[in-house]
C-alpha cells in the first residue's frame, strides 16, 4: 500500500481565515424586552418561596426560588430567603425597564410578605395586592365505613 500525500491548497485556507473572520466579528445581541407594567405571583409554602414576574398577558418573563439562590433545607421557608428573591427580581426587572407592577400572592407560608417588600425595595409601584390563598370547602364524600 502506497502512502496519500494530501496538499493543501490556498483556497481551502482563505475559505477557513473567512469562516474564523466571520465568527469573531459577527456577535448576535439578544434583544432585551422592555415592559412597564407586569404582574409579580409569589406562591409561599412552608418549605418554599417561588415568585415569577409576568407581563400583562400571562407569558412568563423571569422566575426565582428559594432553593435556585442556593437555599437548602429548613432555610427555603425562612423570610429571609424570600425577601433575597424579591431583590434578586427586582434588580432584573428594574434593568427591563418596569415600573408598576400588580401582585398575586398564593400560600400561606412565612415568605409571602417578604417577597413583596424585597421586591419593591428597588423602587417599582404596585397597583394591587390579591391573595389568592386556595379555600377548602370540605371536599368530598368520606368513603362508607367498613363492615366485617
């Protein structure tokens, strides 16, 4: 078997300097959506903290929880990690330009408030408070006792 010689030709080496020119120069910019009212929902349990930011129509814009800051355990529920989302939050939708915002807060646990005061500690408007706890209403029939 004979050995290939494989000769590079000047094309195929202007062709690869174009390509690597091409790379460094064209930069895609993501484009930022700016909004200026939006609506906040932070759903509090006792072993969590979850707040996403909405605009108008529903399309969630941004979202935050307790234990993607790095919260672990016990900690998720405390108010302390909840007001550490609402800045986190704030700051992002501050940057996006919103103004006034409307909340819905779910739950009953002991980051409802604290979300609320973390977020708007960045300067935004709120136009309404809903609390949109979920209510029992003695739910279903019981199942019928068992007789032996």
């Amino acid at each position: 078997m004979a050995k290939k010689v494989i000769t590079k030709t000047e094309a195929t080496e202007e062709k690869k300097e174009a390509v690597v020119e091409n790379k460094t120069e064209t930069k895609v910019s993501a484009k930022k959506k700016i909004i200026s009212s939006g609506i906040l929902y932070v759903e509090s349990t006792f072993n969590n903290t979850k707040v996403s930011l909405t605009d108008d129509k529903g399309n969630v814009l941004m979202w935050s929880s307790s234990g993607s800051l790095g919260f672990r355990g016990a900690k998720k529920g405390t108010p302390f990690a909840a007001a550490k989302i609402g800045e986190t939050l704030g700051q992002k939708a501050f940057d996006m330009g919103l103004k006034e915002i409307n909340v819905v807060v779910k739950g009953v646990g002991s980051g409802r408030e604290s979300a609320i005061r973390g977020f708007i500690t960045k300067g935004f408007t709120i136009n309404s408070i809903k609390d949109t706890i979920p209510v029992p209403h003695n739910g279903p029939k019981p199942k019928k006792p068992r007789r032996v």
